[in-house]
C-alpha cells in the first residue's frame, strides 16, 4: 500500500481558521471588555451628572432662599446701596424740572459763621463701634435681597425732578430702611439703653409737630436783634419800590413759624404713644436741580458770614456759590435754632450736608457727604470676604450713625432758644432769588468723582465690617485702620475719587483739620 503524503492545503486551511477564530475571539473578548468599562464610565457618568444635577438644585434653592430670607445688617446696608440709592437719576432739562415757591423768606436766624465739623468722622465711627459689637449685627431683620431688588428696578424708572421726587426718594432709600434698623434696634435691650430709643422715628412737616409741648409758642415774640436784615437783590427792589409809594401803610401781618413743605422734623417716638415724641434733628430738602453737587463743591467751606451776604458789585461766580450755600445752611440753622435741636441735616438726594450747632450759636458746623463718590462703584463687602469695604460710607449707614447720634442728645431748653434768638443776626433771604443769580455758564460740574474737592470724608480709610463675631467675648467687627493723618498712608487704602476736601485757605490745608481718631 502507498505511503498518502499530508494533505498541507488542508492542514494550512485548518490553521488559518483556527487562527481566525482565536482572532475573533480575542477581538470579541476585547469588545466585551471595552464594553464594560464604557458602561462603568457611563454609570460614573450618570452618577455625576445626577450629583451635578442635585447640587445644582440644592444650590438654586440656596439661592432662592438667600434672595428671600431676611439679611442681616450688613447685607442689608449693601444691598440698600446697590439696589435702591444707586437707583438716583436727575432730571437734567430745567423744562422739565421744578422751580419752587419763593415763600418764607422772612426773619432767618443766621449764624456769624460757618466752621467745618471736625470731630463727625469719629463720632460717626464711635457710633458704629457700639453697634457692630453686638450679635445684633449678624441677625436677620431686614428687607429680603428679592425685595430691595424690585423695590430699585421701581426707582431706575423715575428721574428726579421736583421737591416730591427727592421726598419720594428720600423715604424709599434712606428713611425708611434707617426707621426699620431703628425699630430692631429698640429690641435689643442694651442697644436700647444705649442710644436712648423709644420704639421708632418720625419723618413730620405739619405745623402742630414742632413740639408736643408747644415749644415755640413764644418763639415767635422774640426780637431779633443786630444790623439791618440784608435782603436778596428780588426782595430789595419790592422795599425800594414800597418806600417810593404813597400807599397807605398795611398793619404786619403775623409771621408763621409753620415749617416750610421742605422741612421735616425728625422725633425720637414711641411705637404705641405719639405723646412722647422728642424732636431730635430736622432735615431741609434741596432738590439736586435746584443745589447741584457742584454748587455744593464750589460754594461749601468755611465763612463769615457777614461778609459772604453782601452784594457786591465785584463778586465772582464763586462768592455767589458761597452765598447760595450759606442761604441754604441759614434756612436750615434758623429752623434748628427755633426748634431747638442740635443736628440738623441739608439733604439733595445727592449729597448730605450734616449740620450741628454747638451751645454758642453764632456757630454752625458742617460735614459734606456724598454717598455715590465715597463709596465708589461698589462698598466692597461680600459675605465670604473679611476684608475691608466702605458699608459704612453709605447713605443708609451715615444717616443711621447720625440718628443713632442725634437721639441720644435731649432738646435744648427754652432759655437756651430765647437766648440764641436774641443775640443772633437775622436775613431775609429767598433762595430762588440767590438762585437767579448764578449763570449757567459759571456752573461747575456735578460729577460725584471729580471737579472741585468735596469735604467728604477726607481722613477716612476704609473700614472693615466682618461677618466674624466671636461667641463669647464679641469684638468690634467695624474696625479702624490707619494712619490718623488725613493725607497719611492714602496709598495702601483705594480711596474713591470723592474723598476730597473743600476748598479752604491755604494755610489751613492739612493740620487744621486733620483728625484724632480714623474714621
């Protein structure tokens, strides 16, 4: 029998398949494992995005909530800053803006001069020493975020443009949100006693509110004694034309000492019992189109004033300035006098002129404050950020301190008011004539960051108000920095643009006013 010799085509053939099917095989095993490790990365993946997703949602919520809870004092000082006071526009078109009833004009009590205020940033900063070293500073009272943000959206929508406008705004930003801090304060026992409340403020301008008690009953009887009262260029002409008549002379009429519609008195209340009201400050409204920050640039500093209320026929755009702002101050001082309060406040809207009158009244103090320039773009606090930021600059929060200030100092005595009648000068003065002479074209500008140097704050560096507070032992959380100098160390602290002074003389420029305590 034949040897049958392999069959190597067979056998090559047989290889290849087996070959194939280990290929295949391998190739199916790596699919499998590809596979596998495609759907554990897409279990991680789900489980990601559905951790995503619930963060997401938890944050939202957060978010919602936070819009909405109450703020602390704090938040609530920024957001009133960013949400409504910021909200400021001014109606620039004088078609379109009011001019004002010239009325009252008689028997202002005029202080001799006019000296800068200063000691204001360190009792401002006093003030808020004593509130931010309480719990009550991290504690939810206030306006939710939410809130304030529909109330600013309501404020962008109106420009500015008569004496209602800057009541309107006034109570929306400021007034109201320092009434409310006011009213949560008052239940904080040691706060209470502190700063001497009684429940609430009132913002009131009706005649029968200048005291409870009558206070100027008598008021109106006293002579006011001095020189000749100097009178605007308007109301010279009408005593010139009067002496030229032969009319027959008119009995005088009686002089109401009923406030005018842009004065408010504010009083120290109780929530249940109006009786016990003590008026502590007043405030005299000034539209910005009628006193532009720049009019308040130029013509705010110190004087004397018998020499700033003469006419002139060599006056200079800025002696008429310094007139307008010194018949502004007068309006505001007589009121205090006759009222019988030591604070006072001339408000624009724009700018915050503090007043006090110390226990010789020949002399009114002051103290410019512009929030949107001291403050600049923003007040630098966030919640997570124990840095320092400018809350305490804002409008909400320097009125506060001034309230806080004003309501802890009892009214002046009757003698005193009588006394300060008496010896005081008196100027008839209407401020729309004082107005008129200011020409368009001597004007300067209103721009809160620049032009002629504000006072402002001009020794302050920023403040610090922490959300830190230790529990058992509490520090002051608005924490002084600095230097005490007003031009020391200015570098290390962006200042705003608007932390300027005045102009004064040039031999007062620094050490006259430089401070004892940083504000």
């Amino acid at each position: 029998m034949a040897d049958q010799s392999p069959d190597y085509k067979t056998l090559f053939l047989e290889e290849q398949c087996r070959r194939k099917a280990a290929e295949q095989a391998q190739n199916e095993a790596e699919q499998a494992k590809n596979e596998a490790e495609q759907a554990k990365n897409e279990a991680e993946q789900a489980k990601n995005e559905a951790e995503q997703a619930k963060n997401e949602a938890e944050q939202a919520k957060n978010e919602a909530e936070e819009k909405t809870r109450k703020t602390t004092l704090p938040e609530f000082l920024d957001a009133c800053h960013d949400n409504l006071y910021s909200g400021l526009t001014v109606q620039t078109d004088a078609t379109l803006s009011t001019r004002g009833d010239p009325a009252n004009a008689n028997n202002k009590l005029r202080p001799e001069k006019l000296l800068l205020w200063k000691d204001f940033p360190a009792q401002q900063a006093a003030i808020w020493d004593k509130l931010m070293g309480s719990d009550f500073a991290l504690e939810r009272h206030f306006t939710s975020l939410h809130t304030l943000k529909e109330s600013g959206e309501a404020i962008r929508r109106k420009m500015m443009s008569s004496e209602l406008d800057l009541h309107l705004f006034q109570r929306t930003t400021v007034d109201d949100p320092v009434t409310s801090i006011i009213e949560r304060l008052y239940d904080q026992q040691i706060l209470r006693q502190e700063f001497g409340l009684k429940g609430s403020i009132q913002f009131e301008n009706h005649a029968n509110t200048l005291s409870p008690e009558t206070q100027l009953e008598s008021i109106s009887s006293m002579t006011i004694s001095g020189t000749q009262r100097r009178r605007s260029p308007r109301l010279q002409a009408k005593a010139q034309a009067q002496d030229n008549s032969v009319a027959a002379p008119r009995a005088p009429t009686a002089r109401s000492s009923r406030p005018r519609a842009d004065q408010f008195c504010v009083y120290n209340t109780s929530t249940q019992n109006t009786e016990t009201r003590v008026a502590a400050f007043i405030t005299e409204y000034k539209p910005p189109h009628k006193l532009p920050l720049g009019y308040i640039n130029e013509g705010l500093g110190d004087m004397e004033l018998e020499e700033v209320i003469l006419c002139r026929e060599t006056d200079t755009p800025r002696d008429h300035f310094r007139r307008l702002m010194a018949a502004v101050i007068t309006q505001a001082f007589s009121y205090m006098v006759k009222l019988g309060v030591k604070y006072g406040c001339v408000c624009t809207g724009e700018a915050f002129v503090f007043l006090r009158i110390p226990d010789d009244p020949r002399t009114a103090q002051y103290f410019l404050s512009v929030p949107k320039g001291d403050v600049g773009d923003t007040t630098g606090w966030t919640s997570d950020l124990d840095g320092t930021n400018r809350l305490h600059l804002t409008a909400v929060a320097q009125m506060l301190a001034f309230t806080l200030q004003a309501l802890q100092t009892p009214p002046r005595s009757h003698k005193w008011r009588a006394d300060a009648a008496s010896q005081l000068n008196g100027w008839e003065v209407t401020y729309e004539d004082l107005l008129d002479t200011i020409h368009v074209e001597d004007a300067p500008s209103s721009d809160s960051g620049g032009g002629i140097p504000q006072l402002a704050l001009q020794a302050a560096r920023d403040r610090r108000i922490s959300t830190q507070l230790a529990t058992k032992n509490p520090t002051p959380i608005l924490q002084a920095g600095g230097n005490l100098h007003p031009r020391a160390s200015l570098a290390h602290t962006p200042l705003p643009a608007a932390l300027r002074r005045v102009r004064v003389p040039i031999e007062d420029k620094v050490d006259s006013i430089a401070l004892k305590t940083a504000y």
